[in-house]
C-alpha cells in the first residue's frame, strides 16, 4: 500500500525536476538580478539591493507598446480560437477515424519549416503585389491605394497562423475524450443541437480551451517575430524593444570588453 502511493510521486519526479532545473532556477537568477543596483563598468558594477525601481524604470514611457502588445496577442488568441474549435470538433467529432490523422498531420505539418522560413513566407503573401492583396482589393476589404503587409493586421494574422496548433491540439484531446452518449442523451431530453453543445460539449472541453488560451497567448506576447517582419515601425511589440535592448546593451558590453584588452 505505501509503494503504491509513492507510485504517482515518482512518475511525477523527472518532470518536477526537468522544470525546477531548467525553470524555477533560472528564474530565480533573473529574479535576483533585476533587483541589483550599480554602476557599469566599474570595480564594484552591479550588486543585489531589493531595488524594485528597476521594474518601473523597465516599464516607463512604454505603456504603448504593451497596450499594442496585449491587443495584439490578445486578437490573435481570439481569433485562433474562433477557427480552431470548429476545425477540432470537426476531426474529433464529425470526421471518420481513418482520416483523423492525415488532418491532424496537416495541422502540425507548419512545424516542420522553421517559425523564421513560415513568418517570411507570409511576408511574401501579404506583400503588395502579392495576388491575395488583388482579391482583397477587388472585393473591396483593402482599398485600392492600401496594403496589408506593414500593418497591425498583419501582425495578428501571423500570430494567429504560426500559433494555431497550440489552441488546436489541446482542444481536439479535450474534444476526443468526450462521451457522445451525453450528447445523445441531452438531444433526447429535448435538447436542441445548441443547447447541447453549451451545456454538455463546451463545459467538457473548458480544460482544453484554457490550455489552449494559454498556449497561445503567452508566446504570442512575448513574440517579437512577426512584428519584425509583417509590422511597420509603429506597430512595434513590447518583444521588440526588448530584443533591441539586450543586442544594445550586448554589443556595448563586448565594444567595451575589446577595448579593455586593446
């Protein structure tokens, strides 16, 4: 009896410590560093202090960026979601089990092209010459004189794309291990077709859309990619300044490093 109850503790063991080591850790250093004061480039450069001015220094005069940041990662959460449970419940529910795995291949088949090589080729499709633009143009969603690429559209139509599989993948093993029976027999106590799915099928599956919420939005913030390449220079992410910061602060370190040995 005492073996069996270790049993879960030990499965449960090379996970805990994978995290602790690789993330608990590591945090922990980057906590402890972002409350150091000093001065660089001297003898004594940075110690810990509790200095918690440098969080509202970090944030100050960029309110903008993380408004745009959360506007954006937000959409594309929104958007992901409103495609995503309807493709899963269709390859979960509707579809037949032979083809279940050619459609779920398709959704990871993005994965086998690097996040760099996909973001890039959806700079190529929203370019302005590009033949999706002429459709959008023609159908009047872009004026004539328009674009897409360059905008804040732009940068949430690739979040949502190179994100989609997260929200997809967490909301089809929700979606799978409904019973159907429940569904049946909701529809047989008079249940229409809506009721049942807001009253059965959603409720099921709320684990995998929080997961899948998750695992959208958190990248998608943090994300300094896709406004890189499909974003203009006003559409900047708080991930780009901090990206531009540390090659900054990076690049000064190893000019003053060089001369300190010149």
């Amino acid at each position: 009896m005492t073996r069996r109850r270790w049993v879960p503790y030990a499965l449960l063991a090379p996970g805990a410590i994978w995290l602790i080591l690789f993330f608990v850790v590591p945090m922990y250093f980057m906590g402890e560093m972002s409350l150091r004061s000093g001065v660089p480039n001297t003898p004594e450069g940075f110690t810990f202090s509790w200095d918690l001015s440098n969080y509202a220094d970090a944030l100050g005069g960029r309110g903008e960026q993380i408004t745009r940041t959360l506007l954006y990662s937000g959409s594309a959460t929104i958007l992901a979601l409103l495609i995503a449970y309807p493709l899963a419940y269709a390859i979960a529910i509707k579809v037949s089990r032979r083809w279940r795995l050619l459609l779920l291949f398709a959704v990871i088949a993005p994965f086998f092209t690097t996040y760099l090589i996909r973001t890039i080729a959806w700079e190529t499709i929203l370019a302005d010459a590009s033949p999706i633009v002429d459709v959008l143009k023609s159908i009047g969603v872009v004026p004539d004189d328009g674009r897409v690429l360059a905008t804040g559209g732009a940068v949430i139509a690739g979040l949502t794309y190179n994100f989609l599989p997260f929200m997809i993948l967490p909301i089809y093993a929700s979606l799978e291990r409904v019973d159907l029976s429940l569904i049946e027999a909701a529809k047989d106590l008079y249940a229409s077709a809506r009721q049942a799915f807001l009253r059965v099928t959603l409720p099921l599956t709320m684990p995998g859309v929080v997961a899948g919420v998750l695992l959208t939005f958190i990248p998608a913030f943090g994300d300094y990619i896709n406004a890189e390449f499909l974003g203009g220079a006003g559409n900047t992410m708080i991930g780009n300044k901090i990206q531009s910061t540390y090659l900054r602060i990076a690049g000064t370190e190893a000019f003053v490093g060089e001369e300190a040995d010149d």
